[in-house]
C-alpha cells in the first residue's frame, strides 16, 4: 500500500477518533534513503498547559488528553523539559532565540525580542521555507514585540486589544486559516507555528467542555486543545505530506494551583509551572522513546535546526538534543538549567537552577529596581538573599526544603548561578517594550504589567 493511501486511511481514523472519542495510533513510515530531511516543520505551542495535567504525563484525574496520549506512544516524549521562565513572553523569546531571557534583556511581557537576536521563524524564511504563525495570543502579535519577524504571513493579522470584560482570543480564531493555508502551501517546504491560549484564563468561549459540571475548568480547557491537536494532525495527514512533517508540540509555562500557595504562574518558580510537555515526531526517528534526560526549551531550537538540517549563524546558548534522540548520547553536555523572574512588585528577582539532582531557589531582597530603569541588580549573593533547595529525586513536588541539611549543596549552586550570570552579557540593543495601549491587554487577561515599573 502506498505512503500516501496509508496516510489518507490515517487521516480518516483520526477525524472518527474526534468525532467518537477513540484513542489514536500512528506508526512511524520507514524510509530508505537516510539522511531524511522534513520538507515541512509545524510547531504547535500551548498556552498554559501544565504536564501532570495530562494523560502522557500520568495524571488520572480526568480524560484531558486522550489524542495526544495515543500519539504520544508513536513519539518522543521528554519527561522533563523546562520552561526557561514561568511567564509567556520571556518563555517564548527564549525557545524562538535559542538563549536566556536575561541574556537577551527579556525581562517580563512587556518586553521583546530586539533585532539583534535571530528568531527561529527568521532562519527558515532565509533558506527559503514558506512561514506562516497562527496565533491566539494579542501581546504576541504586536510588533513590538518580535515574534512577528520571519513569517511571510500572521494570522490574525491585525492584533486584537483584548478589552475589560472580553474573553482572550480562542484558538478556533486562528484555526481554520491554518487549514486553509496549509491546503494552499501542501507543496511548498514551510515552516508554521501554532500557539493555542485556550488553557489560559478566562475560560475559552464556547469550550463545550465547561458546560459539563464534572470538567475541573481547567481539565475541560486541556480536552478543547486535545481536540484541536487532532483535528491538526487530521489535516495534515488528509494532505498526505504527513511522512515529511517534523512535528514539535510544547508549552511555554504550566499553571498552579496553590501547592505552593501560589495561584496562576508568573509569580511561580516551582515545576507545576516551569515543568512543561515536550513532544516531538518525525517519520525517520529511531523509534517512539521516552527522554529522561533534564532539557531546556532553548535546546530545542537547535534539535529542530540540526534535524531540518540548517545551520544557525547567529549562535544559541542551547544546544542540539539529536545526539540524544538518535542514541549516540545519553546526556546533554550542559548539565545545568536557570530559570529567572525578573521585576516583583517590591523590586526583587527569583532565580532558579538545577542539576540532575537538585534545584536550588534563590529570592533576592526588594530593590529599587524598576523595569526600563537600568539592569537587574545581581543581589543573589546578598545576606538578605533567601534560599530554598530540594531533592527532585525523591521529592519531585518541591514539599521538604533541604537548604538548611545541605549548604555544601546550597554553595555550589550559588556559586554556578554566579558563573551564568557572569556569562550573561547584556545585549547591545534594548529590547523593546509594548506601548500603554497593549499594556491594557495585559491587564485585561490578568496580568499587572504595573508592578514591573
């Protein structure tokens, strides 16, 4: 049977799975003539999309993901990928660039990727892939903020200022462009990038989900974008280029509900938030594959880079995770991870680093320190700096702090910290900040962007 009526069989099973709720299994195609190169690239983020919430990643509780866990079983699953930052924007510009958020001064929502940095969606355009983002976020549309360079085309096209009182942008906005553009473009080689808010508060409109009284709201928002993944890869697969589609699907933060005392994420440094789902297909993978190995969102500009087979002259602080998918290595060479929350209302940072082992949280005291205003004072190594260490081998959830049992522990982290911040030079151009006017759409999805400043 040939790969194009297998693939038209697929797509048929898939759209019944949608419409009966059945589980999916897709089977990677064997191809003959390595090396295989995807002729087309989607990466499909979600919005506040926590990874324990979801069937793949154990969770019990409800249905949330019946698709994706299906699919799951024929891909590469990373059990422990971490957001570099807990909120989108600083998240998002560090997995497009490849580097810190504080290497590239985005500090919080309100700031963008400068021109000096080369976005992920740039290189693509520049070896001739045909570019197009489908988008449900506001604040990621707006110019300013970056995310727009490299795509021939966005969708919508016009950011909509989200008003006191209205819903954020539904996924399903941006939904049937993409099926559009993709029949239009089958063709073509081209890179897409879908990012979904549902999750996000408020609850998504129309989300026939929540009207069922059983569906925790935010359990209910998890099925919606089930149902959306599915009827993604339907499509592409009814377009038959399934076989040449590399197939990326990730978060930029998770969400909390209080395990910490925290609600939401932008404040929350603990994993409910900075843990998120990492998935990635293709038809020439080694096989489906569970990753234990700790990554970074910023290593996987590089993976997508180094599987597509283009190069990045601009440099990245990540690195490729191919030697680990194909089984020449076990380990990633960089054995830390940071992650930063820049500008609390009281002027302090939090920090975070970890090894395979342990994480240690750093909160520096409040400062004077305002966004826009200067760079960040480094006050990590200030006595009124507190800490918080944790064993995640044996306690994954963050519950029994250890700082006071391991300062040997405590040092050496401090003292790595110390090391990538010495590594972080500050950018060459500022980075660019939304206006008053879109600062009001932060505020309106229930951020406070004037706490920063």
């Amino acid at each position: 049977m040939s790969s194009r009526r297998v693939a038209a069989l697929l797509a048929v099973s898939v759209g019944l799975a949608v419409a009966v709720g059945v589980g999916l299994r897709w089977r990677p195609v064997e191809k003959e003539a390595p090396p295989w190169r995807p002729r087309h690239v989607v990466l499909f983020t979600v919005d506040t999309w926590r990874a324990d919430r979801l069937g793949v990643y154990g969770y019990r509780d409800a249905e949330t993901s019946p698709r994706l866990d299906a699919w799951a079983r024929e891909a590469i699953v990373f059990d422990r990928a971490f957001s570099q930052a807990p909120w989108t924007v600083p998240s998002l510009a560090s997995f497009f660039t490849g580097r810190y958020p504080t290497e590239l001064g985005v500090f919080t929502n309100e700031t963008g990727i400068s021109a000096q940095w080369q976005t992920l969606a740039e290189i693509f355009q520049a070896a001739g892939y045909a570019t197009a983002a489908f988008n449900s976020h506001s604040v990621l549309l707006e110019e300013e903020m970056g995310f727009r360079r490299g795509f021939d085309q966005v969708f919508p096209e016009k950011p909509k200022i989200v008003l006191d009182g209205e819903h954020k942008i539904p996924f399903a906005v941006a939904e049937p462009d993409f099926m559009r553009w993709i029949d239009e473009h089958a063709g073509e080689r081209f890179f897409v990038w879908l990012h979904d808010m549902d999750p996000h508060q408020p609850s998504t409109p129309n989300n026939l989900y929540l009207e069922d009284p059983e569906w925790h709201r935010y359990d209910a928002e998890l099925r919606w974008v089930d149902d959306a993944f599915a009827r993604v890869v339907a499509h592409l697969q009814a377009r038959g280029i399934w076989d040449d589609v590399l197939f990326v699907l990730t978060a930029d933060h998770g969400e909390a509900f209080a395990e910490h005392g925290i609600r939401g994420h932008q404040n929350v440094m603990y994993d409910e938030v900075l843990r998120v789902p990492l998935l990635m297909y293709f038809s020439t993978m080694k096989g489906p594959m569970r990753v234990r190995e700790p990554v970074d969102l910023l290593d996987v500009r590089s993976t997508i880079l180094d599987i597509a087979g283009l190069e990045d002259s601009s440099g990245t602080t990540g690195e490729s995770l191919l030697p680990i998918l194909s089984g020449e290595s076990a380990r990633r060479d960089r054995d830390l991870s940071v992650h930063s929350r820049h500008y609390f209302e009281d002027g302090h940072h939090e920090y975070a680093v970890r090894d395979r082992l342990w994480k240690l949280l750093v909160r520096t005291p409040p400062s004077d320190d305002r966004l826009g205003v200067g760079w960040p004072s480094w006050l990590v190594n200030s006595e009124d700096a507190s800490f918080e260490l944790y064993n995640l081998s044996v306690d994954p959830h963050e519950l029994h702090d250890l700082a006071d049992q391991y300062p040997d522990v405590v040092a050496r982290l401090r003292l790595a910290l110390e090391d990538w911040k010495e590594s972080m030079d500050q950018p060459a151009d500022e980075a660019p900040m939304l206006s008053e006017q879109h600062l009001e759409t932060l505020r309106n999805l229930g951020y406070n962007p004037d706490s920063d400043r």
